[in-house]
C-alpha cells in the first residue's frame, strides 16, 4: 500500500493490478478471488471504521459503526471504538477484525486499547464478537490483533500483549500457545503452516554482544515443540528478523526504518507514516499483505 493506491503484484515483482482507494487507509484485506477489498479508514491512531468494496461493481459501502462492542457507558469522553486487521476467511464469507479502542487524551498503549476479536457473515452483515477472547486467562481483554484463519476455517490465531492463542470460530475453547522461555518472554504468531503448525517469532540475546535479535520458528500447537522453519523456504529468508507475514515466495518484515516485501527477485522497502490524530502524531508502516500461503508438498507431514 502507497499512498492512496493499493497495488497488486506477483512474487516477480510484476505490479498485475492497481486499486485506488480514494483516501489514506489504516489497513486493509483483500479477498483470495481479488473480487472483494476491506480497507480500515485512517480516523484514530489506533484504526477506523471498515469499508467493503467491490473490486469489479465499485460499489462500497460501509461496514462498521463504532458501537459493536462498548457501550458508550463505558468509553472515556474522548474515546472511540474503532477496528483493525481485518482477513477474509477461507471460503471469503466472512471476515475476522480486531475490536479497539482509542483514547488520545491518554498515551495509547496495549492495556489501554484491549478489545476482542469478532466475526462479521458478509451476506448478513451479523456481528459475532468471540467470547473466548473476553476473558484472556481470566484477565479480561487484551489488546487482540492480527487474527488468521485457519486454511480449514475451523481456527483463528491472533495475538495479545501477552503472547499468542487459538480460538475455534464459535469462540467457545481458547488455548494460549507456550512460545517463549522463561530467558525469552517476548514471542508471537505470525500465520498458520498447514492446519496443524504456527509460525512463530521469538526475541533472543546473540551472544557474545547481548544484542537482541529474533529467531523465527515453527511451533506444533499439539506437541508444544518448536523447529526450524528453514525446509519452508526457497531460501534462507526465514533468518531476517521482525517477520509479519511470509510464504515460500514473498517475506514480509519490519525494521527500525520502516516495512520491507522481499521476494527471490525484488525487495520493496516503505517508510514508516506519520499522521496526526486530534495533536497526536502517530508512526505506522504501510500495510503489506500475502494472499496464499504454502505450497502441500512443501509443509511437513505433522502440519497438514
């Protein structure tokens, strides 16, 4: 995402389609088919509201309100329900969203801004918030984001300030999933490897500087044990830190600078975005998604 212009491109670096979305987005979604493309309106510092477009009508309309979740009872004068990182499930029926809130009288941060996960039924526009992700070890919320479905569409992955669970798509089970180690806490999920295995990112210290660094990981949710990802990838990509998204073609990265896209051909590289909210200025790199994942042949056995 640049600018106002979504483009499309294939792992060759070749740019096959571009959409133009008007006004700044937040985020956005793109569904498998290219037929259908949720964007997050850039109103808060934290997301906006969704917008459903219809690639080949060009029709929009809007999907969201501010008010799916909190009560207006319990939001803050200044503060405002709003929505992120959407994804199209599987069969593009449905879409899965983060529940936010944003407050910009008060430094926004992860406890501050705690909300649910929820499924909308695109035909119906029905809202299902998640009521596993209510109560995160009977904490109460947590700042849920970036779910992912399942390739099955049974499961949804998402992650918390906390660390990383799956929850089946009624929202009825939740299972935290054991990332880290008691030497390194800081871990998340990054996206599903077949049905069965996660990929993962795990904060380290490299010896002998004590510099931090991430290890990225594969984690079987059924036997609690992690593995090198590296039979994933055509290429040893799986070793560059701040993974976001990845397949066996295109990495998808955050640096200090900003966001970068590589493939085995190209490297697009983004800055980080500044924006002002109400006095507040905010930084966040362009949105960057992968649509598909992993080749059957190429995800392990235990997996699938």
């Amino acid at each position: 995402m640049a600018g106002t212009t979504l483009n499309l491109a294939a792992p060759s670096g070749k740019i096959t389609q571009k959409i133009d979305v008007k006004n700044p987005i937040y985020n956005f979604a793109l569904s498998k088919d290219r037929k259908l493309l949720v964007t997050v309106s850039a109103d808060t510092a934290t997301g906006g509201n969704l917008y459903l477009l219809n690639l080949q009508t060009h029709a929009q309309a809007r999907l969201t309100n501010g008010h799916l979740y909190f009560k207006t009872k319990d939001l803050d004068k200044d503060e405002t329900e709003v929505y992120d990182d959407p994804q199209f499930s599987p069969d593009g029926l449905s879409l899965v969203f983060a529940i936010h809130t944003d407050n910009p009288g008060d430094g926004n941060d992860a406890i501050n801004d705690s909300g649910p996960i929820a499924v909308m039924n695109l035909r119906t526009r029905k809202v299902r918030v998640l009521k596993s992700t209510e109560n995160i070890g009977g904490e109460g919320l947590c700042f849920a984001n970036t779910p992912k479905w399942s390739p099955d569409g049974k499961w949804i992955l998402f992650n918390c300030e906390s660390g990383a669970f799956i929850t089946d798509v009624a929202g009825t089970t939740i299972r935290e999933l054991k990332l880290g180690t008691e030497a390194n806490t800081i871990a998340y999920a990054t996206s599903w490897v077949g049905n069965s295995c996660v990929l993962t990112v795990r904060n380290i210290e490299v010896q002998p500087d004590n510099k931090e660094s991430d290890e990225i990981l594969l984690f079987n949710p059924h036997t609690s044990k992690s593995g090198s990802p590296a039979t994933l990838f055509s290429s040893p990509k799986w070793a560059v830190s701040g993974l976001i998204e990845a397949s066996e073609s295109v990495f998808i990265h955050r640096s200090d600078s900003g966001i970068s896209i590589e493939t085995n051909e190209m490297t697009w590289s983004f800055p980080e975005i500044q924006r002002e909210f109400k006095e507040r200025l905010s930084w966040r790199a362009s949105a960057a998604h992968i649509i598909g994942g992993w080749h059957p042949l190429s995800i392990p056995q235990e997996c699938k």
